[in-house]
C-alpha cells in the first residue's frame, strides 16, 4: 500500500485550499451614505486607473506585490490584457504614490474562477479578484475604504451583488471582509497537477452549505 501512495505522489501533485466566499448586495441608499467617508489616519485619494499598462505608479505596485509579473516589461504585458477582461483597478494614492489598489472583473462569465460561477450568476454580480495594501501602510482600514470604492463602482454599473473570496490564512482580509459583508461560506478546493499537464480542480459537495450571515451593519466600513 505504502508502495501505491509514493506511486502516486511521484505521478500526480495534490494540493487543498480553502477559502472564504463573500457576498454583500449593492444597496444604493447605504452606499451614498458612506460615499464621502474617508481615512481619518490618513490623506488618501481614490479613483481609477484609466490606463493600467502605462501607468508606472501602478507598474510599480504590481511589482512590489508580486502581481501580473516580477519585471516592468512583463508587468505591463499582463496589465494590458485586463483592458479586454473589462477589469477594473481602484488605487488610493497618498503623497504621488499608489499605496493600495483593488481590481474589480465585469467581464464575462468564462473568466470568473470555477468556485465563483454559482454565487456570481445568481444575480447579478461584480468579483474582486485581487487586493493589495502596502506593508507600510496597513492598520489605516485601506482594504476597508476600498471595499466601499469597489461597490460603489460595481452600483453605478448596474449590479445588485458583490462577491468577493479570501483565503483562510489571510487573518487580516478576513476579518475586514467579515465587517463589509453580508454572508459568507468556507470553501474546499483540491487540485490535482500530472506534471506536464493540466491542473485539474476539483469541488467537494460539502461546498454547498449555506450561506452564514456576517452580521453586518450600518457603520460597517468605519474603523
């Protein structure tokens, strides 16, 4: 038996993650309520990055983040493409530079990850599908305030539902999200790699427990 096992191990690589999924509906009256709130530990200006792919304050971001690429040229390479995803970067800015940033996909169904397919086509739905704050500027409620931006945007688009996931060791992400939202659920994924070739991913049922509430409230993105 012990022989099969390290057969297997050898053949296929394994690998278990788990995540939170987030939802939260878009209702206009509480968004505009806490439109013009801002950082009180900080001076920071939100908006959207019109042209990622030459935006050298983002390239920059990305980099540091270790997102879209590790050099500047790739980095641009990929930025370039999220313009035919129809995604979306939100940044604040402190001091001419960008010091969180929050990408938003309004594209099309094919592009959302397998575990986002079911909460995302109930309703109308927008994703976040990454986020970053820089190491030096956390405990300010960045990720907070930017959560705010994105449903804001997601609103004036016409969705009724933001859906957002964030893995079960990012603490910090978690209890951000759990103050932002209404509902969530603990996802499994298991993906098996044959080296060489596609990974495949696969969804335990268990994934189909209901939705928990977050209790949110009223004053959910304030400190």
């Amino acid at each position: 038996m012990r022989a099969v096992r390290n057969l297997l191990r050898r053949a296929f690589r394994f690998d278990l993650d788990a995540y939170f999924l987030f939802s939260d509906s878009l209702e206009s009256g509480l968004l505009e309520q806490y439109s013009h709130v801002y950082p009180k530990t900080l001076t920071v200006d939100f908006y959207i990055v019109e042209k990622p792919a030459e935006d050298l304050l983002l390239v920059n971001l990305c980099k540091e983040g270790g997102y879209f690429g590790s050099t500047g040229q790739v980095v641009r390479k990929n930025l370039a493409l999220t313009s035919g995803r129809a995604d979306r970067c939100i940044v604040a800015k402190h001091e001419n530079q960008y010091v969180a940033m929050s990408w938003v996909a309004l594209g099309r169904n094919t592009e959302w990850p397998s575990f986002a397919q079911v909460p995302l086509t109930e309703k109308s739905s927008g994703l976040l599908h990454l986020s970053y704050v820089k190491p030096e500027y956390r405990g300010h409620c960045l990720q907070r305030f930017l959560d705010l931006q994105r449903k804001s945007l997601l609103a004036e688009q016409g969705f009724e539902q933001s859906v957002s996931f964030v893995g079960v060791n990012n603490l910090s992400s978690v209890r951000n999200s759990m103050a932002c939202n209404e509902s969530f659920k603990l996802m499994y994924h298991l993906s098996v790699e044959v080296p060489g070739l596609k990974k495949i991913n696969f969804f335990p049922k268990w994934n189909r427990e209901s939705w928990k509430s977050c209790r949110a409230h009223a004053n959910r993105w304030m400190p």
